[in-house]
C-alpha cells in the first residue's frame, strides 16, 4: 500500500507506480483528476474557516487531527510535560492532557525547528493563510508571534525541510530547489547542492556543523561538505520517512515496514530496532526531551501523537488516561 510522506509517494522500501494511461472523463466532463484537486482545495479553505472559527481556545487532539495534520514537533523547554506542535494551520501547546492550544496566527508552518542553544528562539518556513510563501521566519516568544529573518534565496522560500546545526548553531539548512546553507543564523543563504532525490527529511550533525542527514525513499545518505555531495550511508533501498540526531551522537531513522532504529555517527551502517509497535504506521517527526533522553514523541502519518519513556522501546498514545 503506497503512502504519501513529504511530498515523497513510497511503498514498503520502493516508489510507488503509477499507470500512466489517459485518465478517462469524469462527471460534466471533468477529469478525476481535476474533480479531485477542487475537492482537495475546499479540504484546504473550510480547514482553514474551522481553525479560525476556533479561535485560540484548546482544542483535543483528537479533534484537532481532524482539522490539520502535523509539520513538526519538539518538547516545550520552559514545561517539559508540554509539546510544541507546528501544523498546516497553526502553531499549538498541547498540554499532558492532550489538549491543544493554539498560540499563533493561522498560517502554515513547515520546517519547524527549536533553536538547539537557545531555549527561547524558534524557526520555521511554510505559508500565509492568503497565500505565498513566508521565508525562513523566527519566533522569540514561543510561537506567539513569528517575524521574517530573510527570504532565503531565490524566495521567498518555503523550506519544507530545515534544521539548525547544534555543532554551530549559525549554519542552518534548508531545502527549496534544493539545498540551502545560511552561516549567519538565517539572514543570508546560499545554494549548497542538489537534494538526494526522494527527500523526505533532513537533519544537521550535532558534532560536525558541515555535516548533514537526509532520509529519503530509497536510504539514508549523508554529507560531508554541507550539502554539495552526498553518499549512501545506510538503509539503502528502504523508504526512511524520518531521521533526527539525538543527545550525543545518536541518531534515529524510520524505515517503513522496519520501525524505529537507533545508530550512531560514523557507524550508521549499524542499526538497533529499537520498535515496531505502531500498527503499521510510518512516523514522521521525533522529538527527545533535552533534559530526560528517555523521553521521545513522534507525529505519525496519520496525525497521531505518540510517546515512550523507555528510549523508545515501547509506545503509547499521547494524552490518553
């Protein structure tokens, strides 16, 4: 069964295929196709009245999966039983309790990431709810209020995938058109490289500031010299949805049909299955509380937020009694 992570279509460990024949007419003449996407686009607006419609009041998470889906996740540093949440409609708190909070203006983040030194100082990238796209965009005030720091170059951009070098946190990549490097906190970029193809996520070194990830459909793969050329280095063939450095030198990658694995830098040619235990589900996103590494979340594909406090050996459905 194919699934869509990222933009990227992937089955098991391969692309899916397609039939490339003529699709044939629809109802009034209209193809599938186009009947589909005016579909998909009254999806996108009555989400967007709903979530306005709600205000800022806090919303379950069950009801808020019905509503959006989810672009990124970290643990709240100023209350670590609370989760940052960034979606297509807005930026959210979401309590224990899985209540949900949100904290900002409509508008669609992506590439969210935390500042790695500085608790205070969020990024992200997406776009207005009128349209366009918002730059690299920086937050002061956890999530409440979000300014431009640049338009990236070529933009503005919007970085679907983007984080910030814990070995220097001045070196941050994003990916539009490929990838970008800024070495001054986001105000200036410049086009490093190409992306592997099939990228779905991206992830900087915490030891080597030139040194970045990128989980694509068909491995993981990894470089040297921040972005310009990329090698396989590992799970090759296999769809990785997702990889994030952990505390130290650990990183964890996603591999659909495998679940979550644990390896670490310069032997990412060995992997440990952490987990399989999410019924089938890719994960998407994985946050680890910076003060308790036993303590990880991820988003799934189909917007649900799970959590362990084993190091991710065993998982349970977030803010559920």
């Amino acid at each position: 069964m194919a699934i869509l992570i990222g933009g990227v279509t992937v089955t098991g460990a391969k692309q899916s295929s397609r039939n490339k024949s003529k699709p044939s007419p629809g109802l009034f003449g209209f193809s599938p196709g186009t009947m589909l996407a005016a579909a998909a686009a009254v999806i996108v607006v009555a989400s967007y009245v709903a979530v306005s419609g709600s205000g800022k009041k806090a919303v379950s998470l069950a009801e808020l999966k019905q509503l959006t889906h989810y672009h990124g996740l970290a643990v709240d540093p100023a209350d670590p039983t609370r989760l940052m949440l960034a979606t297509h409609h807005g930026f959210y708190l979401v309590s224990a309790d899985g209540m949900a909070a949100r904290v900002s203006p409509v508008q669609d983040f992506m590439g969210f990431t935390p500042h790695p030194a500085d608790s205070k100082i969020l990024f992200a990238s997406g776009h207005p709810a009128g349209g366009g796209n918002l730059g690299f965009i920086r937050s002061d005030d956890a999530g409440a209020n979000w300014k431009q720091i640049s338009p990236g170059s070529g933009g503005p951009v919007d970085f679907h995938q983007l984080d910030i070098s814990p070995a220097d946190p001045n070196v941050v990549y994003g990916s539009f058109r490929g990838i970008q490097v800024s070495r001054d906190g986001g105000k200036n970029w410049a086009y490093s490289g190409a992306a592997p193809e099939g990228m779905i996520a991206l992830a900087a070194s915490p030891l080597k500031a030139d040194r970045v990830y990128a989980a694509t459909k068909s491995g993981l793969f990894a470089s040297d010299d921040a972005a310009r050329t990329w090698t396989p280095s590992g799970l090759e063939g296999e769809a990785v949805s997702m990889v994030v450095n952990g505390p130290g030198s650990k990183i964890f990658a996603f591999v659909v049909g495998r679940g979550l694995l644990q390896s670490t830098e310069g032997a990412t040619r060995d992997w440990t299955l952490l987990s399989n235990d999410f019924g089938g589900r890719a994960l998407l996103h994985l946050a680890v509380d910076p003060k308790d590494a036993s303590r990880l979340f991820a988003t799934t594909v189909d917007n649900d937020i799970v959590a362990s406090t084993d190091s991710g050996k065993s998982w349970h459905p977030f803010g559920v009694k």
